[in-house]
C-alpha cells in the first residue's frame, strides 16, 4: 500500500504541519476541517455556519482523494462548546441523511483560530 497525499485548494489550507488528507488505494483519512472560507480565510459567526463551512471542507478534502460523503466510515466532531452540540447536530444531519457514519462528538478546551467546530473523517474510496 501506498499513502498520498491529498489537497484541495476548494477548502482552507492546513493551519500546521499536516496535511488536508491522506489516502491509500482503499481509504482517505482527512484531517479535522476548520471552518475557514477558503476563498477568504474567514470563520463565518456561529455554530451553523461553521458547521456548515467545516462540511463544505471536508466534503472538498474528501473529493480529492476520492471519496465523498456517503462514503464516510467514521467522523470526530471537536466542539468547543457542548451546548451547540444540538444546533451543530441538525446540520449535521443535513449532510449525513442515508446510513450516517459512526461518530465520536468531543467537547475541546478550545479550537485553532477560536472555531467553535472541526470535524475529521475516515472514508472508503469509491473513485481514483
């Protein structure tokens, strides 16, 4: 097996020394999405928002190393606040509507850039 790595710039840059995603010939691992706009380098107000920006992400990352939401194995959603856990959980929602992946919700001291939200994915690939 191999491992590549994958970037996008259709979601926000890594804040670190990591990269957006890795994947092999099978799996795109995709490293926690912040909810940074791409095209500007802002965090929209609010959890909404930000959940919504973070999935826009993260669907992005996973386009590019072939896989997309549908095929998400596992998510970890980092919260800075566990009492937006409803409000970020309906868009959530949105996004995962047919047999949502498994997931671990963690409520975090505090975020890169202030964010009240990242998530990361494990995905099976459908497509090179």
């Amino acid at each position: 097996m191999t491992k590549t790595i994958v970037s996008t710039p259709k979601a926000a840059p890594a804040v670190g020394p990591y990269s957006q995603a890795t994947q092999s010939e099978q799996m795109v691992f995709a490293s926690g999405q912040l909810p940074i706009d791409p095209a500007t380098g802002t965090i929209p107000d609010g959890i909404e928002a930000q959940t919504r920006q973070s999935l826009a992400n993260l669907t992005a990352v996973l386009e590019a190393g072939g896989a997309t939401l549908a095929s998400v194995m596992k998510t970890t959603v980092f919260l800075k606040n566990m009492n937006d856990f409803a409000a970020m959980n309906a868009i959530y929602a949105g996004a995962f509507t047919d047999a949502p992946p498994a997931r671990s919700t963690i409520e975090v001291a505090r975020l890169p850039r202030d964010a009240l939200v990242e998530i990361e994915a494990i995905a099976l690939r459908v497509r090179s």
